[in-house]
C-alpha cells in the first residue's frame, strides 16, 4: 500500500499538460516504484504457487501409493487363487484398495484448490480496492485542473481571452450596443 501511495503521490504532483487531462511525471521514479512493486509481491501469491507444488507433490505420491497398493493386490490376489481359489474376493478387495486410493488423491487435489483459490480471490480483492484508490485520485486531480483552468474563447485579432473578462452588454457600453453584425440584415 505504501508503494501504491508512492506511484499515486507521483501522478499527482506531476506536471499538468495545458488543455489536455495528462501530466508528465519522471519516468525513472515511476519505473522505480514499479519495480519495487513487482518485488513486493504479496506473500499470498508465493504461498498459492507453494500450495499448488505441494499438491502436486501429494497426487503424485498418493499414484504411487495407489500403484504400490495395487501391485500388492494383485500378489495377495495371486497368492488367493493360487492357495485357496478366492479370485472373486481378491479382485473385490484390489478394486476397493484403488478406489480409496483414488478417492484419497481427489479429496487431497480438492482441498489443495480451493485453498488455492481462496488466496487468488483475496488477492484479486486487495488488487482492485488498491486501483479503484489510484481512479479515484487521478479523477480528483483532473477535477481540480478542470476547475482551475479558465474558459477561453477566440477574439477577433486571433488571439484568446478568458470569457470572464468580456464586457458584458448589460454593463452599459453603448459601442457594444449599436454594433451590428455584417451578416444581419435587420439593424438592431
């Protein structure tokens, strides 16, 4: 929050353009405050990239585990025929061992996701809060610079002049008064 609050004291202490909504800002200080960002990497997101290793880690190891439970299975049910002719229990009680095998990896990968997911989520939120801030101030500056700027108009020499300086034909000045434009066709 601290470096957000850098980027945005940059933006608005910048130099405003005339008659456009930009401001220059110092290139440097600005890539500067981007990097530090890019290293101040919220701890959420390292620790979602662990979560999702780890998780990895344990579905691989659970396959083993299953392929381990499987192969001896298949020995015990080997063993079954070849002592006492059980083929039928042997294959129920292999099918049994790999789908708690398997129901153990999908509960583990489940729950290793959702974490996941809740710690992008949070992230997310923080992210957006954090830009909703930074609109929320340039929408402030270009207020502030809209108010400050006078409204200008061109004058007949070509140049500009602020229209609050215009006399104002209820003031009174009688050579405002009886000019009249070359296009009318009715004096006034």
């Amino acid at each position: 929050m601290f470096l957000l609050e850098r980027l945005e004291s940059q933006i608005a202490t910048g130099t405003g353009v005339p008659r456009t909504r930009k401001v220059l800002v110092d290139k440097d200080a600005i890539l500067d405050l981007i990097d530090q960002l890019r290293v101040a990497v919220p701890e959420e997101i390292h620790a979602a990239k662990r979560i999702n290793a780890e998780s990895e880690r344990i579905i691989e190891k659970a396959n083993e585990e299953s392929a381990r439970i499987a192969a001896r299975a298949q020995e015990q049910a080997t063993y079954l025929i070849g002592e006492k002719g059980l083929l039928e229990a042997a294959e129920a009680e292999g099918r049994r061992i790999i789908a708690a095998a398997a129901a153990a990896a999908d509960d583990t990968r489940g729950g290793a996701d959702d974490y996941a997911a809740g710690i992008l989520e949070t992230l997310e939120a923080e992210v957006r809060k954090a830009l909703a801030g930074i609109e929320k101030g340039i929408d402030v500056l270009e207020a502030r610079q809209a108010e400050l700027r006078p409204v200008m108009a061109t004058v007949p020499d070509g140049g500009e002049k602020a229209v609050d300086d215009w006399p104002d034909a209820r003031d009174g000045d009688a050579a405002y008064q009886r000019e009249e434009d070359p296009g009318q066709t009715v004096p006034r």
